[in-house]
C-alpha cells in the first residue's frame, strides 16, 4: 500500500511540474504577442503620420516631388508588408521606409521656411517619437523572442514544447545599408 502512495505522489509531482512548465511556456507566448501588438501599434501610427507630413510639406517642395513619391511608396510598400505579417519582408520595407524618411528631413535643412513652419516642426517631433517608440518596441520584442526561443529549446522545457507544437518566433530586424556601411569620416578641413 505505501508503494502505491509513493507511485501516486510522484505522479502528482510530475503532472504539476509538467502543468508548470506547460504554463510558463504559454506566459512566454503571450508575451511574445503582446511585444508584436506593441511594434504594431507604433508602425501604424507611422504610417497614419506619413500622409500628414507629406501634405504638409508639399507646397514648399515643389522641386523635390521625387523625394515626396518615394516617400509615399515606401509607406505603401511598409502598410502591404505589415498587412501580409511577413517579418522579412516587414523588415526590410520598414527599413527602407526609415532611409527615405531620412532623407526628407535631411531635405527640410534646405527649406527654411519648412523649420519656421509649426505644423511641420509638430508632426516632425511626432514622427521622431513615434521611431524611437519603434525602436523600443523592437527591441523589447526581439528580448522577448530570444526568451521564448531560449525557452523552447533547453531541457526540459524542450521536450514540452515539442510536445504541445511550441514553434519559435522570428527577431524583428530591419534592414538599413546604410548601418552595415563603416561611416566615412573626411578629416580635410
């Protein structure tokens, strides 16, 4: 009879070790989520800004239409990726959406009726802050991922997670060439 007892407890021990792991697998999941919405959010208020700031600007750009359709392109390209989920590709319209935007606001320096303006300065503020929300999001999620992924794959949360078809999830990474580029530096004066 105590072996029975014995054999029962410890079967107690590991259904609620296994319920453990099980749930803290699923907190991790969930977390991994909320850190996506989070990135969500931010994009689609860069993206609901983009349109503001291009009107905005374009009675004094009349030179640079360029700049200003490739602009908007860019953000067309970001909000289809965005709408598709694929990370890669998110990442990479997202980047080049950041190189474009760049570029616009290295323009304003030539307009300066363009830094008088207070709608324009307004919605430039707006939009710097909406990146650096980004650039937190991005990096809370990417902690977030390498903690699940991390999860997933050591013992014996691995086993688990094989168990009940845990996948991991992809770091979100956008692309620029202008940060795998060594910046050049011109001492001549």
């Amino acid at each position: 009879m105590t072996m029975g007892w014995i054999i029962l407890g410890i079967a107690i021990i590991l259904i609620v070790f296994f319920i453990g792991i099980y749930n803290s697998l699923i907190r991790q999941k969930m977390r991994v989520k909320n850190a996506w919405s989070q990135i969500d959010v931010q994009l689609k208020r860069r993206h609901d800004l983009i349109p503001n700031l291009v009107n905005a600007v374009k009675g004094y750009m009349k030179y640079e239409k360029d700049t200003l359709t490739q602009v908007i392109e860019a953000r067309a390209k970001a909000v289809s990726a965005r709408d598709n989920g694929n990370l890669e590709e998110m990442g990479k319209a997202e980047g080049e959406l950041t190189g474009i935007l760049g570029r616009l606001f290295a323009l304003f320096e030539r307009y300066p009726e363009l830094k008088a303006n207070k709608n324009v300065m307004a919605l430039q503020e707006e939009l710097t802050n909406t990146e650096n929300k980004i650039s937190f999001a991005r990096q809370f999620y990417n902690d977030m991922v390498m903690k699940y992924n991390t999860s997933i794959q050591v013992f014996p949360k691995s086993i688990i997670a094989g168990m009940f078809g845990f996948k991991s999830f992809n770091f979100f990474e956008i692309e620029k060439p202008e940060e795998k580029e060594a910046p050049k530096v011109d001492l001549n004066v």
